[in-house]
C-alpha cells in the first residue's frame, strides 16, 4: 500500500505530506507500487513535473521537435506524435491561406477573430463565399498548404464550421483534402447554428497538397461560415482525428508519452536524440530493394505493432539451401543498430544479421519467437563486441535489435529462417515462414523508437524540451536546493544522457545524468568543473530509478534508489536561467523517459533525499477465513 508510505517520517518531515506517495517514482516497475494518491505526492516542492499522467504537457514547458515521430500509444500501439501539419491553423485571413474562384465566382473574403471559437476564444474566422453561376464548377474556394515531411500513408484530417448566420443554417459547403495519390476527398457539410467538427481520413499520401473549404453553385451560391481550428495529422489504426493542436508558421510536432506494449503502463516522457533509418520501405517488403533469396512474401497479412494490417509474411521456397531476405543500406565506418519486429507463424526461428557479404564480417544472432529469447551472438570473421536485446512488442510480436561496429564495407541487414535444430540451410517447404515489419539500421550503440520509411532514408529530429523566463525563475533558487527525478534510460550503451539540468550554458551548470550503468551528478561554474559524484552501477537498461540532488555552498549530495548518499563539500553554485528536461539546451540528450522531476527550494538532508528516493516496500496480505489463518507480511 502507497498511501502515505513516506507521510510523517520521524524527524524528517518538511512541510506537510512531504513524503506522502512518492512511491509514484516507482510506479510501472515491476512488483513495484503503482501511481499515486490524491494531492501533490511531493509536498513541500516548489515544482513537480507527472509526466506518467500523459498529455498535456505542462503549459510551462516549452517543447520542440523538428519533425514527426512515432511512439507507443496507451492502447499499446506504435502510432505517431500529436502534429498538426497545416500551418496557420487559425487564421485563415494569413496568406497561407489561398483564396481563389473557378467558374462564374468571388474569391471569399475572411474577417478574422469576430466568433467565438470551440475552445471559448475569439478566435474563429467567419469566411464569406459568393458564387454567382449554378453549375459545380462554379466555386469559390479557400485553402491551406502541408507538407508531409513524415512518411505515413494515413492522415486524419479535421475543421470546424459553424453557419455564420442564421440565413446560412441549412446551406452546403465542401470541405476537401488533395493532394494525395488516391484522389482528392471530398465532405459535403450542411450548416447548422453549433459547432461541427469535420473530420475524415485519407489515405496513400503524397509529400504535399492542400486542406480547404469551397462554395459550389449547385450547392450554396452565397453562404457565410464561421471556421477554426484546422487540421491535418498523420495516423496508424486510427480512424479519427487526435486533440487539436493550433499552428502558426511552422508544423506542429508534439511531445510523446510513451507506454509500455504489453503492460499498457505509463512511461513518461521520451527524449531521444536525432536518428536517421537508413533502410527505404520500412514495412514494404515487396519492394524490390529488399531481395528475397529463396524465399519470397507470401501475400498474407496480420495486424502489425502499429494496429494496421501490416504484418507482412515471408516464407522460404522449396530448394535446399538459405532463405534469407535483405537489403543493402549505405553504413559508415561506426557503431550502428538493426531492428526488427518479427512474429513467429509455422516457424519459430529466425537468424538475425548485419554483415557482409556471406556473413564474412559482422555478426548474427538467432531468434526464439515463441520463447522470445536469443542465442547467443555470434562475430563473424575478426569482428568482435556485437550485442543483441530482444523484447515484446505485444501480441505476439518481438522486436530484436542487433548492434556491431561497422567498417566502410557494404553491410545486409537480413533474416534468415532457421529450423527448430537451429539449422540455416534446410529444404523448404515452399509455405512456412515468420512474420516481418518495421526493419531499421541507424548509426547508434542502441535502437530507438522507429522511423517508418518508404522511398528514402527519413531522419527523426532530436525531442527538446525546456523551462525558461519566469517558468523557471519562479520557483527555482539560485542559493539552495534539491531535484528529485524518475526516468528509465532506453540502453547502458548510451554515453552521457542528462535527465535534468539547471544551467546557464555549458560553463555554467548543474546536471543529473547517466553514464552507461553509472547515476551521476556533474557541476561547473565559470567554466569550472565544481562536483563529479558518480554512483555506479545504478542505472539499468529499461529500469525506472529514482535519483535526488541537492545542493548549497560546498553542500552538494547525490544518491540514487535510497541508497549511500555521495557528497561534496568544496564546491561553489553556478547561476542557472533554464532547466533543461532530458537535455542542456539541445545537448546531451537522455534518450530514455522521464518520469517525474520534483524540486524543493531549499537542501534537503541527506536522511530526506534517501527517504524521497528509496523504492517502496512491498506489502503483501493473506486472509483465509476457512482455515481461520491470518497473515500479513512486510
């Protein structure tokens, strides 16, 4: 039980509830609590960060990310980022907004912000349409430019209209999306007194088009509408549009709350660096840039990790020899990562690969998709120090990555079927194979969240997000204080990832951040290095930790999950105007979630700073009324 574990600690407290629920730093771990109770699970702190609560994002976190990117939705499919790639999503009076006529028409004339919009504001645009011929072709028409910089083949898009007038309830508008290979989709919408939302989806996008609204003589010749809130967002399974997200002149790309595939438990926010998928046709295996020796796709699907029916089957043909299928990205001279999803249908094996040709240098691995386990890896040729991880992806499917260290030789990251022997060249039965999806390599020590291709390499944009101006002054303390911070790191291959930072620049900071297996806290001021605390082997791959920070003039403590608190007495406090969440002013990334970030305006004691970060007990209850036996156990 949570409640109030930490609530009242003997000679500890600090303002009421100070150590009320903060077992939520744990919550999500396995045998672990879960969430926390009502209130502020952290009284006493000047700012707490719930990151494990989802969307919104606090309104004082400034968040960036210069393109779209996938996540793992709370139903425990692989989706995308909220975005919104039209721009000027509410002022249609912009020029963005291109205002045009065919036929005998009026280009539309806009008065901006003179209605109430959905959400309450004045912010609605009424957009006067006159039409003066009968026929279809006779239009009058305004519409907003997108560029799909993201490759999806579905898109969610939505508007909402409201008839101006109490003359216009009744009239017809269209509203359509073009620009898409399948066609230009087209929603007649008849006018009433309250808001609609239209919405629709489209499918097989193209890279650009445009959204807009037209008056058609043969529908309404003169009507007056009252729009806001345009929409145009790339989905998976999805069948309907996401919360609406207003723009100005550039997309909007939103941050991700992350959860697990198979638990469905939250997992905070994701920070990752910039990552490129240099594999074409991500889930497309019939194109020809992957070849299928001996073996080919079998035209049968299955539901796919992102909810789609995507999940393409691959199966050996019926000679002796290797069924293998793969493709030929350019690599440089480095450390890259190759990812999988895989699901097991008649067989159960498959060799996973990244190697040259005939798999004389690289390394390979063999993966049990029934037992979701992996052999162990095997270097080919001179090649040392390759790794391999494998985990669910839910519903059957195993995502297993395989890292090494590249030369500047061609590399094929490739499968091949592999019997229940273990055996790679076997007679095919021309029908048996694996279920395959969402392949990539990225240069890399570890894999991170994936990057749907078709015809090119698609490069996925670094996740920033800071406190800055008064979101930070206001509750930050440049004398005194203490962070306390949740995450979970994707990999221990990753190098210096920072959670948190209070700084000015690089000169001028104070960081929390992993090392490989290590929890660190790191200060300079002026230039000068200040604290190094380093306390090792804290830090898991996948495991959520709790860390707390405190610091002062020649105070500085550092510990992680409860336990030996580290200290520096010999320090001074740099000047801080920012805090950066998972980053330091777009460097070091933490490329992992960040679960909570709490921070106390003063420094906390030691004994506090291992209570706050201790995991929670444990505690179990056992009652049976038959055998009239009562137990309870901590």
């Amino acid at each position: 039980m949570s409640v109030g574990l930490y609530s009242g600690v003997s000679g500890l407290a600090l303002g009421t509830g100070l150590y009320k629920n903060v077992s939520g730093l744990w919550s999500g771990a396995s045998g672990l609590t879960a969430g926390f109770g009502g209130g502020s699970p952290f009284g006493g702190a000047s700012l707490y960060l719930d990151f494990l609560a989802g969307a919104p994002l606090d309104s004082r976190v400034t968040f960036s990310r210069g393109s779209n990117a996938t996540l793992v939705d709370s139903t425990g499919k692989i989706t995308y980022a909220p975005a919104n790639l039209i721009t000027y999503s509410e002022q249609l009076d912009n020029a963005a907004w291109v205002k045009s006529t065919a036929g005998a028409a009026t280009a539309p004339t806009v008065t901006a912000n003179n209605a109430t919009a959905p959400n309450g504001t004045t912010t609605a645009d009424t957009v006067a349409f006159s039409v003066s011929g009968t026929t279809s072709s006779d239009q009058s028409i305004i519409e907003g430019a997108y560029t799909t910089i993201f490759n999806a083949t579905a898109y969610a898009y939505s508007v909402w209209v409201k008839a101006a007038t109490v003359g216009d309830v009744g009239k017809t508008i269209r509203v359509y999306v073009q620009g898409f290979s399948s066609g230009t989709f087209l929603q007649s919408v008849v006018l009433t007194d309250a808001w609609q939302r239209v919405t629709g989806t489209a499918t097989s996008g193209a890279t650009s088009g445009t959204i807009g609204l037209r008056a058609q003589g043969n529908l309404s010749q003169n009507v007056s509408v009252q729009v806001w809130g345009a929409q145009l967002e790339p989905v998976t399974y999805q069948t309907t549009p996401g919360t609406y997200n207003a723009t100005t002149s550039a997309a909007y790309y939103g941050p991700r709350f992350d959860y697990d595939p198979v638990t469905l438990a939250a997992k905070g926010l994701l920070i990752e660096e910039q990552r490129t998928n240099l594999v074409i046709y991500s889930s497309d295996f019939t194109n020809a840039s992957w070849t299928k020796s001996l073996s080919a796709m079998a035209g049968t699907f299955t539901t796919a990790p992102d909810g789609t029916n995507t999940g393409a089957k691959w199966r050996e043909d019926n000679t002796l020899n290797e069924h293998a299928i793969y493709a030929t990205p350019s690599l440089t001279a480095a450390l890259h990562t190759e990812t999988w999803y895989l699901k097991a249908a008649e067989r159960t094996k498959v060799q996973v690969s990244l190697a040259t040709a005939g798999l004389a240098y690289g390394a390979s691995v063999i993966a049990d998709l029934s037992a979701g386990t992996l052999s162990a890896v095997t270097n080919r040729g001179i090649h040392t120090g390759a790794t391999a991880t494998i985990s669910s992806a839910g519903n059957g499917w195993y995502r297993v990555s395989l890292t090494i260290t590249a030369t500047a030789a061609t590399y094929y990251p490739a499968l091949t079927l592999v019997t229940g022997t273990n055996t790679t060249i076997y007679t095919g039965d021309g029908t048996s194979g694996i279920f395959i999806w969402g392949a990539q390599v990225e240069a890399g020590a570890f894999a991170t969240s994936y990057i749907p291709t078709v015809a090119s390499t698609v490069t996925r944009s670094a996740d920033v997000a800071s406190m800055t101006g008064t979101n930070f002054s206001s509750w930050y303390n440049q004398t005194e204080g203490t962070f306390v911070v949740g995450s979970a790191r994707l990999s221990v291959a990753a190098l210096d990832g920072i959670s948190a930072s209070a700084y000015t620049d690089a000169n001028n900071n104070i960081e929390l951040f992993a090392r490989t297996a290590d929890n660190r806290l790191l200060v300079f001021n002026g230039g000068a290095a200040q604290v190094n605390l380093i306390d090792t082997g804290k830090v898991s791959a996948g495991v959520p930790f709790a860390t707390a920070a405190a610091y002062a003039l020649n105070n500085y403590a550092l510990t992680t999950n409860g336990g030996t608190v580290l200290t520096d007495t010999s320090a001074t406090v740099p000047t801080a105007i920012a805090l950066g969440i998972g980053s330091r002013s777009s460097n070091l990334f933490y490329n992992g979630h960040i679960r909570q970030i709490a921070y106390y305006n003063t420094r906390l004691t030691n004994a506090q700073l291992q209570t706050l970060t201790a995991p929670p007990l444990t505690t179990t209850l056992s009652m049976s009324f038959t055998n009239q036996a009562y137990t309870v156990g901590v």
